[in-house]
C-alpha cells in the first residue's frame, strides 16, 4: 500500500486515508461531498455474531482504524438476528452472548491497532431490527424484491443449501434496511458482500430512502487456501490462538514457493501488517530475518511479490517473520482477554465446550456355566484342592454324557 497521511487535514487527504487499501468504492461522490461541506461522515461496518472471530477480522479492523484517523462516526452493528438467520450458525440462545463477545474482541482489536475509538459506537441488531416501524418497512422491501433477486444477492454471505429456509431470503433484505435505521452515509464490508449493497443502492431509493455509498476490502485467503472461515478451524487462527498455536498453523499453512496466487500468509502481510505499520507510523514496512546476510525490508506488497516469484523471499523465511509479528499483534488482546473476568466469562457462555462424549459402559458378557473357570453357586473349594458340592463333578471333569457324546472314537 502507499504512504498515507495519518493525520489528514484537507477533505481530499481525509478521503485518500478513507478509501485507502480498499478493492471497490461505489458511491465515492456521496463521500466526496459530504467531506467538501466540512461534515463528519458517517458509515457502519456490521458483522453476524457467529463463529469465533479470527486473525481475518484484523483486515475489517485495520480499515475501520482508517476510518476513525480520518475523523469518521463508525457504528459496529453486532448482527445477532443475522446471525439467527444465517442458517445453522448461531443458535438463537446464544446470539446475545456472541454479540457480546464480538464487542470485547473489536473493541480490543482496535486498541492493539492503536487508534482512538472515541467516534466508535456498538449498536445491537435486535435493539430496533424488532420494532414495528423496521419491520413494516420491511414489508415495503419485500413487496419490491423478488425470491430471485433476494437470493441472489445473498449467495456469496448466507449459508446455501438445497432446500434453503425463508430466512436466507430476508437476511439480505434486512441488510439492506439496516442502512436507512442506523443514519449512515456509507456501509463497509468485504468485496463478497458486494450483490447485497448492489441490491441495496437499487432498492432503497424505491421506498423513498436516500442512496448510501459502499466500500469494500478484499477477502483475504485462508491459511489452506480459499476464505477464511470460522468454521474451518484449520483455515483461520483464533485471536486467543498462544504463540506456540500460531506458530504451529502457520507452519502447515499453504505456501507454495514462487507462487503469490491464493497464498494466505502473503495475503496476510498485505491486508493487515503493512496496513498497520502505516497507520502506525505513516509508511508500511515488513521485515524478514535471514540466517545469512541483511534482514529484507518491505514498503510495498509488489516488492514481495516479486522477490517471492524469484524466490529470494522464501516460505522457510517468510513463515518465521509472520509468526512473530502477528504474535506481537496479538499479545495486547490475550493480555486484554485475561484481565477481564467478564469477558472470560461470557466467552465460556457463548461458546460453551461440547459435551463429552459418554463411556461406553462394557456389559459382562455371561457365558453359561459349561464356560471353563465359570464360577459355581454351589461348589465349595477346600484346603486339599479338592471340590465339593452338588455341581462339583462338573468343575472337575464335567457332565460324563455329554463329554462322551464329544468325543469322536473309532471303534476298533
């Protein structure tokens, strides 16, 4: 990424820092113009309160520092109806305490960046998602939007199934709305939400709400390749991940030599580590140790692109940098974590560990009495070793007919 002002002043310097690293912006001019006027501009960033948040909420969080350093109102809406919604994600039981979860780890999150989050607001998706004016308007919406359209715009988000549930249709929908009842100007997500805001910008204006514009970040590859994902525990590394953790996932993370294409760990430098030293320092720069020779330093992705493609910077080298400096990055949140008893607290609640698996209780086969060394109610052993009792021809040489009928003599 290039040198950013981290200090802007001029509604042009604010809005270069606000759309800086960004894949797309639709509705630039709506920024523009806000900025020219002298206002504050105000935009959400919403996320389901599912899976546990990951090292890949550093690419949402990286940016939404940007935001603030650029003097923007952001609001965080923790979307647990959403995530009610997203079909076998988030049990209805447990949203709230996901939610809540969510807001301690952004919240440190952006602490560990180290930007201000006075102009940071959490906002709780059920707090008017339930009241009657939303869902009236909703009606409006779903007057307005077809089965196809809705589902298409969710396709790339909403979990697909082959008999999807109705709720896969209205959490687009809902998305959609959310714009209008939390009064911002812009809304910020990942590229793979773009159908949705496309929706979004079609449809708003048709029930008479202003049109808002949307910026969107890359996704970035998980650590075996394809996205990120919180429910494939080997693609992603928790934020409560220790060093010895991270450390072994990105030993095993895909990283083809000379290849840059889908490569998580590179991936990982772009989106997050050059991102925050530049927002840190206002010039991004990596460093890679080497057992031989000068450290490499980095300003810029493309000079790690092509030194990877020439294999100068190599995954044995570049595997051992990313650890260290993602360990660094996390150490403040984990230290955060363990100083706060009511987040440990409602961690536990709202993942609460699996049951364990119940012991197979292994049942006594009984195998009769004729079973060798089977024990006799009515045997009694004495001091010579012989044996009395009723059964007690049995125990010595057993039943004499039956022994005879097993017997297989050739008569002479």
């Amino acid at each position: 990424m290039p040198s950013v002002n981290i200090n802007p002043q001029t509604p042009q310097e604010k809005f270069d820092l606000i759309v800086s690293d960004l894949q797309e912006v639709l509705g630039a001019d709506i920024i523009k113009a806000k900025l020219e006027k002298g206002e504050t501009v105000s935009l959400y960033w919403g996320t389901a309160t599912t899976g546990r948040p990951h090292c890949g909420y550093l690419v949402p969080a990286t940016q939404i520092a940007s935001f603030l350093r650029a003097g923007c109102r952001v609001k965080v809406l923790l979307a647990d109806i959403h995530g009610f919604l997203d079909n076998l994600k988030a049990p209805i039981e447990l949203v709230k305490f996901r939610a809540e979860y969510y807001r301690h780890c952004i919240t440190s999150l952006l602490k560990a960046v180290g930007v201000s989050i006075e102009k940071l607001e959490f906002v709780l998706g059920s707090s008017y998602q339930l009241t009657p004016e939303f869902n009236m308007d909703m009606y409006r919406l779903h007057s307005i939007v077809s089965a196809h359209d809705a589902k298409r715009a969710g396709a790339e988000v909403v979990k697909q199934t082959d008999s999807a549930p109705l709720s896969a249709l209205i959490y687009p929908i809902m998305q959609c709305l959310d714009e209008q009842y939390l009064d911002v100007d812009a809304q910020f997500g990942g590229v793979d939400q773009r159908k949705i805001f496309a929706l979004a910008k079609e449809v708003l204006p048709k029930v008479g709400f202003r049109e808002r514009a949307h910026l969107m970040n890359s996704m970035v590859p998980g650590l075996t390749g394809g996205k990120m994902s919180a429910s494939d525990p080997d693609s992603k590394i928790d934020l409560l991940d220790g060093p010895e953790i991270v450390k072994k996932k990105l030993k095993k993370a895909v990283a083809a030599p000379k290849i840059v294409e889908e490569n998580g760990v590179l991936s990982f430098v772009e989106f997050v580590l050059l991102p925050i030293s530049a927002l840190q320092t206002g010039e991004p720069r990596f460093v890679v140790e080497r057992r031989e020779g000068e450290p490499l330093v980095y300003n810029s992705i493309a000079q790690m692109h092509s030194d990877y493609r020439e294999d100068i910077l190599s995954p044995q080298i570049l595997k051992p940098a990313v650890t260290e400096a993602l360990n660094k990055l996390l150490q403040p949140i984990q230290a955060d974590f363990q100083a706060n008893e009511e987040w440990q607290k409602v961690e536990k609640l709202a993942y609460p560990p699996p049951p364990a698996p119940e012991k197979k209780v292994k049942v006594k086969k009984d195998k009769g009495s004729k079973f060798p060394g089977a024990a006799k109610k009515d045997v009694v052993a004495q001091p010579d070793g012989h044996v009395e009792g009723s059964d007690s021809a049995e125990v010595n040489v057993g039943k004499a007919e039956e022994g005879l009928k097993n017997l297989d003599v050739e008569e002479k």
